[in-house]
C-alpha cells in the first residue's frame, strides 16, 4: 500500500519537474522520436523521480 502512494505522489511530481525542465529551455518537444506525443522524454517523465524513489523504498525496507 505504501508503495502505491509512493508512486502516485512522484509520478505526477516527475512530470512537473520534467515540464519546468523544457519550459526554462523553451522546448515544446523534447523530441520526435515518437511524432505527437512530446518525444520519448514526455512518455517517460513519471520515472524521473518515482524510479529513484521506489528503488530507496525497497533498499532502505531490505535494511531495516
């Protein structure tokens, strides 16, 4: 259950810092790997922060 909100408060977080990231570059699409979706980068902004963050949840439950 932690892990489901875990995911659903830094996926969205992921696509806010990706979005600021090309606006304070000017860039619509951050490529044309995939033409109208934005480039790779827009369908793959929610693991920006929520891989990292899950990967510290398991490491640090393996831990302790």
């Amino acid at each position: 259950m932690l892990v489901g909100f875990l995911v659903s408060v830094f996926a969205p977080l992921g696509d806010l810092v990706e979005s600021q990231l090309k606006r304070s570059f000017g860039v619509k699409d951050s490529g044309n790997i995939i033409p109208g979706h934005g480039g790779i980068l827009d369908r793959l902004d929610s693991f920006i922060i929520c891989a990292p963050v899950i990967y510290l949840y398991f490491l640090l439950d393996k831990l302790f």
